[in-house]
C-alpha cells in the first residue's frame, strides 16, 4: 500500500476510535509502546489507554489538518506528524494539537503505535 | 567513570571561554556516548531495572535537548552547516514539499525567503524510536522573521539515528507552521 494512504487511513482510523470508543484503542498499543501526553511519560498499552480513557471530558472530537508521513527506516516503521483542532463537548472554542505517531509493522500485516508523542498547541 | 564525566561537563561549562556550540557538541557526545555504552557507568549496573530505565529516559531527554539547542543555533546562525546534520538517506518535509538527501534539503533550508530568523522553543518531548538507540524528538516553538511583527508557530519532528563515530545525524524531519 501507498505510505502516504497508509498514513491517512491510520489517521482515520486512530482518531474515529478515540472520539468513539477510547478503550478500542488498545489494539493499536503494545507492551513496548510509549506515549508522551502534554510531556507525562506513559509505558504499555494498559497503562496508555487507562490514561487517555480517564481524560477530563466524555466526547471529543478530532478534525484533522495536515498529515505528513516518511519511512524511519529498515525495520519497516513508518513515522505519521499530523495536526488538527480537538473539539470539546461544551467547550466554545476548539484546542489546536500536534502529534507524532511511529506505527511498526506486526507480523499479521498490521501496524502497531510504537511511539506517540501528543502536544496541545496554544496560542 | 561518571562523576569524572559530570566533574568534565561542569568545568566546561562555567570555567572554559567556549563557544555555546562547543559546549552543546560535547554535551551531545557525552550523552551519545553514555547512551550506546550503558556499561560506562560505573553505577549503571548496580541499579535496579526501574533506576536503569529512568537513567535511559534521563538520557534520552538530555540528547534531545542539547541536540535541538544545537540545530536551531546553526539554523538561526548558519544555515549551510546544517549540512552535518543530514545524510543522503536524510528525508525532510517542509509544509508539505518531500525533500531528500542533505544537498536537497540545504538547498532547500538556505533559499527559504528571509535572511534572519530566530527560533524560541516552547517544548521538546524524546522517545527512544526503536533497539537500534534511534531517539525522535518533537519539538514546539515560534520562529521570529526579522522584519515581521508577529512570530510564527511551529512543530517539528526529528528522527536521530546514531551515527559510527558516536554522534547523530537527521533520517526524518517534519515541519509544519501552526496557524492561529
């Protein structure tokens, strides 16, 4: 498949799930997985997903702007930098974010986010 | 091993005339250095699997700040020397433009339409990116073009792969502006 459509459909996929249904995420994670959330460190899946399914709203909404993607190198990995508005239920104004994701092939022919790196971006 | 290490560091910065960038290039030597030899610690292996990974991350974080410090100096300085930073495998998107190779990507960088500029840096964030000591970087900031009223917001993304000599060069570099 193309990287720059594998890119967009990851994209798509990743945050359909997170403003739908935020624990479905955890079958993008592993044990090796990082995330790094407004600069809190996390480890594993377990723990990424109990962190982005206690985050301080119920919905959520991700509209994404730009999606820019490149290979990291032998091991197949892809890198994803994407930015866009995260729009909250109630809140009148919507938050401008930017995040990196390096997703890593799985043996079944699937990707799995191996670093995650979140970053709101205020004015 | 390590106090020696912290004991050199020290003296270099507050007692020797070096230029900010010597400084940075050591620092960015040292923690390359520390980062591929874990065993250069005389401490390291004593410690507990949590003491060792947080040493790791500590690590992580500080080849991430002095490298950023680094490359923002020469692009804010001297852009064309930036060139040591990248390889023929280096990939950078500018705004959405895919550019590759470092004559490609300095060619790029050196023609971009201002003279001056000056990047301040809001946030940087590491990860280790894979087994092979690979470290991404992401970074948050406003780039001030002299002549202009308001400076522009930015995020970018480097991918640093160790290089034989124990340094880092650039594989992927991803910019993007940040419109209000």
């Amino acid at each position: 498949m193309d990287p720059d459509a594998l890119a967009k459909a990851f994209v798509e996929h990743y945050y359909s799930t997170f403003d739908a249904n935020r624990a479905g995420l955890s079958t993008l994670y592993q044990d090796a997985s990082m995330l790094t959330f407004e600069g809190q460190k996390i480890q594993g899946s377990a723990n990424i997903v109990a962190k982005l399914t206690s985050l301080p709203f119920q919905q959520c909404h991700h509209q994404i702007s730009t999606v820019d993607c490149q290979p990291s190198g032998p091991a197949g990995g892809m890198l994803v930098f994407v930015s866009g508005n995260l729009q909250l239920v109630g809140e009148s104004h919507a938050l401008k974010f930017s995040q990196m994701f390096h997703l890593m092939p799985t043996p079944q022919g699937s990707f799995y986010v191996l670093n995650d790196i979140f970053r709101l971006n205020y004015a | 091993m390590q106090q020696t290490g912290r004991c050199l560091e020290r003296h270099i910065l507050f007692n020797c005339p070096c230029e900010p960038i010597k400084i940075i290039i050591f620092l960015l030597w040292h923690s390359s250095y520390n980062l591929h030899n874990p065993c250069s610690y005389s401490s390291y292996n004593s410690q507990s699997p949590e003491g060792r990974k947080g040493k790791m991350e500590e690590q992580v974080e500080m080849v991430g700040k002095a490298f950023v410090d680094h490359y923002y100096h020469l692009f804010d300085n001297d852009r064309p020397s930036l060139a040591l930073l990248y390889q023929p495998t280096s990939m950078l998107t500018f705004e959405g433009q895919k550019i590759q190779g470092t004559d490609n990507i300095i060619a790029k960088l050196v023609q971009l339409p201002f003279q001056q500029c000056h990047h301040v840096i809001s946030t940087i964030d590491s990860q280790l990116s894979s087994f092979a000591g690979g470290i991404l970087v992401f970074v948050s900031g406003t780039l001030q073009l002299q002549g202009e009223d308001h400076p522009l917001r930015f995020s970018q993304m480097f991918h640093l792969i160790p290089t034989v000599e124990g340094s880092f060069f650039v594989l992927n570099d991803i910019f993007r502006l940040n419109y209000g």
